[in-house]
C-alpha cells in the first residue's frame, strides 16, 4: 500500500504527498497550467514544481519541494531579507515567463485573456504562503491554479496586500508575527526597489484595485461553484474582504 501524507484536507480538496511527489486534483485549467510548468522548467527556473503526468485517480502529479510554506511562510518577510529575498523571487518568476507562448486552447481560472500590454503570466495568488522556505531562502513557488496573463503590476500588487502589509496593527501583531505594527511605507519601498520598481508611483492606487479585483474573482469562482471559493462566499469571506478594502482606503496615508 502506497503511504500518503496528506498536505491539505479540506472538503473540496485534499492535497497529498507520495514519496516525491505532490497530488492535486485537477481543475479546468490544468492543462494550461502544465504547459507554463513546462516551460518554466525548459527555461532554467529553478523554483517551481516539476509537471509528472496524471494519476490514475485522475491528479495532477507535480515533484515535492523540501521546505516550509503554507502558515509557516508567513514569519519569512517580517524581516528586512526575508521581504527582499520574496519581491526577488517574483521578479525572478516574471522574467522567466516573458518568452511564454500560450496554448491554443489556454484556459485560465478566471478567463482571462492577455491585455494588449500584459508582459508576464502572472502567478495570481503569490503569498508567503505558496513560496516554500529553507531557512530565511526562498526555495519553491507552488500553486499556479491562478496564474494568468496581466502586467507584472498585478502580482505586485496582490503581494503588497498581504506584505507592506495592507492590515490593521491588531491582525498584524496577532496574526502575521510582527513584533510591533509595521512601518509600511518602508516595507512598500523595499518590496518595489527588490523587485526592480524604479518607482513607487501608482502602485497604491493598484493595491486598491486588486483588492477590489481579487473580491470580483473570489465572487466569479463562488458562482461557478469552485472551491474553496463557494464555501467562502458561503461563509461570508467577501464581506470581510470588503471590510479590508475600506480599511486600506481609510489609511492610504500609512503607504505614502
């Protein structure tokens, strides 16, 4: 009998380890998601999971990274390193995508179609929690069902939410191990200047509207009937996103 370790057991998805190997069950878009995979590999990224075909139960079957991710990711960017080390990582990813010929038939979580100046495919949930950590040293990038063609901006943007962090002081000290709150503006600053931003004009302005953006996706994939999206609309997960969202408008002023 083969020995599984179950890595994520939630009642829409349970996600294993074999041996090696990583199983997923396979969505729609899986197939996409395999090709920029692929391609990543034959262009000599180094972070993300290796694609190794489909189970017989009909799972997605990537290679297993050795490390800490999930929860544990978030203690990684409370200090100075740990913060760069993860705006280089996704400078590092969007590079690696820029020769990215997508499939005929790509099919993406949320549908969407590359805009007329979209340089990268944006990973679309990319979190302390899907970067897998050795040590301070970011060593993986899992969970591409996101990912899709957009302007590097977006990912950036999606970071910074959860990274300067566009929290209040009490999630921020309870639940994201700061010490103390934050000094966001430095934190925004240093995420764009690892990352390469020769700027940091507008990229507030982006974080409100990815927020509001990311609540529109959670909203289209709960209607679909996805998961986890259906079982957090269900549980009232955008109205707490829309209270994060006032919250960011109310103290822009903190990132500035």
């Amino acid at each position: 009998m083969t020995n599984e370790d179950v890595l994520q057991d939630h009642t829409h998805r349970q996600v294993v380890r074999i041996g090696d190997t990583v199983r997923r069950p396979a969505q729609p878009w899986t197939d996409t998601v395999h090709t920029l995979l692929h391609h990543l590999e034959a262009v000599g990224f180094p972070y993300a999971p290796r694609v190794l075909g489909i189970d017989e139960e009909g799972r997605e079957v990537l290679s297993y990274i050795e490390g800490e991710s999930g929860p544990l990711g978030w203690a990684k960017v409370v200090d100075d390193d740990g913060l760069t080390a993860f705006a280089r990582l996704l400078r590092e990813y969007h590079d690696a995508t820029t020769g990215f010929t997508l499939p005929g038939e790509a099919a993406w979580a949320v549908g969407a179609k590359a805009p007329t100046d979209a340089e990268v495919v944006c990973h679309g949930d990319f979190g302390p929690w899907n970067v897998v950590w050795q040590g301070q040293q970011p060593v993986g990038l899992i969970d591409f069902d996101f990912a899709r063609p957009a302007a590097r901006l977006h990912d950036i943007a999606y970071a910074l939410q959860y990274v300067a962090p566009f929290r209040d002081d009490a999630e921020c000290t309870r639940w994201l191990h700061y010490p103390q709150p934050p000094d966001r503006l430095r934190r925004l600053e240093r995420f764009c200047g690892a990352y390469g931003l020769s700027s940091t004009d507008g990229v507030v302005d982006a974080v409100l509207r990815e927020q509001q953006e990311n609540a529109e996706r959670v909203r289209q994939l709960a209607a679909a009937g996805h998961e986890p999206q259906a079982t957090w609309a269900a549980e009232g997960y955008l109205q707490d996103l829309g209270h994060k969202l006032a919250w960011s408008q109310a103290h822009r002023h903190l990132f500035e």
